[in-house]
C-alpha cells in the first residue's frame, strides 16, 4: 500500500501592479525634489528672511507704544510714525553721544590686544615657570602688531567711515525699517488677508493666537531691551569709576550678553574687562567680578519682576537652544534674536496645550498609603491652559 505523500508548502507569487508603482515612484521624486528645491530656495532666501524678521521684531517692539497711542485716539499709522521716528532720533542721539568715545575705545582696545598677550605670556611663564614665547603666541592668535594696525585703520574711521565701506550695512538696515513700519502699520490688514484663507471657526483662533504673540513677544523684547540698557549703564558707570579701560564698549557688551545668553551671559561679558585688568591691576578684576554678582541677583529680585511682570518668561533649556540654533542660522545676531521668536513659540504652545495635574510624587508630596481593600484613587482630570 502507497504512503500518502505530505502537502509540499505553495510557492507564493507577489506581483506588483505597475500603474501603483509608477506612481509611487513619482511621488517619491517629486517628494525629494521639492524637499531639495525648498533648501536651495532657504540658503539663497536667507539672509532676506533673517531681515524680514528683524523688521518683525522691530514691528513687536513698537507695539506697546503703538496700542498705547491709537487708545488715546490716534490712528494706527500715525501711532507707528510717531513710535518708530521716536525710537529711531533716540538711536541716533546716543551714537551722536557715545559713537565717538565707542569708536575710539575700540579702536584703542584691538590696539591693546599684543599688550594683553604678552602680560598673560609673563604672569604664566612667572607663576608656572614656563618659556612661552609671546611673539609666537601673537602670531598664532592672529593679534601680532601688524595685523592689529590693519584692524584698527579700518576703526578709526569712526561711524562714517565704517558704514561708507559696508554699503550693504546700510541697505540692511533700510530693508529691516521699512518692514518693520510695514508690519507695524499694516497689522490688521495683514490680519485680515492671512484670515480670508481660514474657515470662520478658526479665524477666531488664529486672531487669539496673533494677540498673544504679539503682545506678549513685544512686551518681552521690550522689556530685554530695557534690562540690557540698565545693565550696561550700571556696569560702565562701575567701569569709569574704578578705571577700567575701554569701558564703553566692556559695558555694551556685558548688557547685551547677559540679557540675551540665559544663566551664563553675565559671566562671559565680565571676561574682557576681567582679562584686560587681572594682569595689570588684579584688584579690579576681583571688583569686577564681585560687582557684576551682586548686580546680577539684585537685577533678578528687584528689577527684572517689576520691569517685566505683565511678559512672559521662557525656560533656561529653551532660550539656550534658541541662542545655539539662531546663531548656527543666522551667526552672532541670530543668537540674540533666537529668544525672541522662541518667546513667540512658547506663547502659542503654552496658550493651547492642554495642561493636567501633577501626581503627588511629582508634585512634591508625599502619597499616603492607601487601607486594604481600599479602591485606588481615580486619576487626576485634566484642565484647560489658561490664555
């Protein structure tokens, strides 16, 4: 008698339908090919849009003066015309002041860099007994006497001198103006356009989140420019007194980093002043350090909730990363403005998001042990985001 044979396994045939393919195959390119086109169009549009948005946040800035103005009966054109030409003679007032001593202490200062080097080259080969060599140093570092005069020819132009040699400086900071009165001025028609294209249910919310960006970013940047202004007054006036070199520019420097670098700003604008003195006279290193703490926590616990208690705060971690991805975008000016426009993105988010209350644990408090049998407590209900 025959054994049966077992069921051998069926080859399985997978077929592909060529017209699904195609298309697939298509989608996929057009995919990678918009993706690359975007990119080019960003690295050539780049420095336009870096523009666009300095106008947007000069725009922001205004803002307040703006709302203050058109309640007051102005219209909004006027209002913008009034706050912007405002802001712009002040500009102009404090170059017309302290552009020429700036310069000058510049100029002075990339002079005084060989010298610099060459005192930190003695107190190291003094204190740890070495044989450092501070022309080689010099060269290296770039900073040899030769390449300074260059530098500093190219200084002691002054004001005039530097912006008829960068023309394109010039047509920036045009560009820049005239979007930033455009946006000003033209808000709500903006608002009306971008609208138009948005169904009625969420045009509401897209007038909302406007609003609060607006307000609360241009509340922000005024308020940074204000403790900016503040601390940089402080520390020169604290440079001039103990007779720190170059302080003008030491104190600009120290006002705009600690404003607008999270946590460590205030330390690395005292490093200049610190570098140009510990070698030369120590005890106003030491000052200036001291001074520069002491000023730091009272800025934190007096004038920084007063000056800034109807913006927003954004977090250490975000404003970091900010300052990080703006200036690899953008370079050092990208990083001052990366807060900004992180400011604007942490109000939509913290506007919407749905929050919820914390468990005890994490909450800080110590759960009680629930009694036997006892069903467990029921999870906490989530809460709308206060707007």
């Amino acid at each position: 008698m025959t054994e049966p044979v077992p069921d051998q396994p069926r080859a399985s045939i997978i077929m592909f339908d060529q017209a699904n393919v195609r298309r697939t195959m298509i989608t996929a390119l057009v995919c990678v090919g918009a993706f690359l086109l975007s990119l080019w169009v960003f690295d050539v549009t780049r420095h336009f849009i870096f523009l666009l948005l300095l106008g947007w946040l000069f725009a922001v800035a205004m803002e307040p003066g703006i709302e203050a103005l058109v309640r007051r009966g102005l219209s909004r054109g006027t209002s913008s015309a009034i706050v912007g030409i405002a802001v712009i003679v002040t500009v102009l007032v404090l170059g017309a002041i302290f552009g020429g001593l700036f310069f000058e202490q510049m100029v002075q200062l990339v002079k005084g860099l060989p010298g610099l080097v060459a005192s930190a080259v003695t107190w190291v080969n003094k204190v740890f007994h070495t044989s450092l060599d501070s022309a080689t140093l010099q060269a290296k570092l770039h900073v040899s006497a030769s390449q300074i005069a260059g530098t500093a020819g190219d200084l002691a132009g002054g004001v005039l001198g530097v912006i008829s040699s960068l023309t394109s400086v010039v047509f920036d900071m045009f560009t820049v103006l005239v979007f930033g009165f455009y946006f000003a001025a033209d808000g709500p028609r903006m608002q009306r356009a971008v609208a138009a294209g948005l169904a009625p249910e969420k045009q509401r919310v897209f007038l909302n989140v406007w609003k609060i960006t607006v307000s609360k970013t241009g509340g922000y940047v005024v308020s940074k420019l204000i403790l900016a202004g503040m601390s940089a007054a402080f520390h020169g006036i604290f440079f001039w007194l103990i007779g720190v070199p170059y302080w003008l520019p030491f104190a600009l420097f120290v006002g705009i980093t600690a404003q607008f670098i999270p946590l460590i700003g205030t330390y690395i604008g005292i490093i200049l002043p610190v570098l140009f003195t510990v070698f030369v006279h120590p005890w106003q290193a030491v000052a200036i350090i001291a001074f520069a703490t002491i000023y730091q926590n009272i800025e934190s616990y007096v004038f920084t909730p007063r000056v800034s208690r109807r913006t927003m705060e954004v977090s250490a971690a975000i404003s970091l990363a900010a300052v990080f991805v703006g200036a690899a975008i953008w370079g050092p000016i990208g990083a001052l403005i990366g807060i900004p426009l992180a400011a604007a993105g942490v109000t939509v988010v913290t506007t919407y998001a749905r929050r919820y209350e914390l468990i005890p644990e994490l909450a800080g408090e110590t759960a009680a042990a629930p009694e036997s049998g006892a069903p467990p407590a029921p999870p906490a209900a989530a809460t709308p985001a206060e707007a």
